[in-house]
C-alpha cells in the first residue's frame, strides 16, 4: 500500500476529545459512564483524563493532551478510528 493509502493508525487528541464529548451528548448513561454507538466514555474523578473503550481497544486522553492507547493490533485501531470518525459524522 502507497504512503498516501495507508490507513490512518494515530488518534489525536482533539478527535479523541470530540468523540468523548459526542458520546456525552447523545449516549446513555449507566454505572457511571456513558454508551453510544458501541464506544463507552468515562472520565477520571478529577475531570483530567477520558476513557474511550469498544471492549477491543481503550484510549485514554492524559493531562496535557497526551494519548495512551492499549490494542491488541493495528487492525483493531483502525477500526476503532474509523468508529470514533462515524460519531462526528452522526
């Protein structure tokens, strides 16, 4: 695959924020976190960190904006992409 058809692999934190927000906004609340279109959202107590999570693959946006991502492989980050890119399309 050529450079400019590769996949995007990397979540930014402003997409990372928007998609926790979108969740927020249209999502359910249960047990303390938030569901929507198959992506659970929770924060930390102290309102610096968010949590994103399919049950495949968890994203945590960190002080500073820094991201920490815990996947399986890249195929299953991809796909986590490509559904926190569907929630700002809604």
């Amino acid at each position: 695959m050529s450079a400019d058809r590769t996949p995007e692999t990397k979540i930014p934190a402003e997409l990372a924020l928007k998609a926790y927000q979108t969740i927020i906004d249209h999502g359910q609340k249960e047990d303390g976190y938030y569901t929507y279109q198959g992506v659970r959202a929770s924060s930390d107590v102290d309102g610096y960190g968010v949590t994103l999570t399919d049950g495949i693959v968890t994203l945590r946006v960190l002080f500073h904006n820094r991201i920490a991502v815990d996947t399986p492989n890249s195929r299953s980050l991809m796909r986590f992409r490509k559904l926190l890119d569907g929630l700002l399309n809604c």
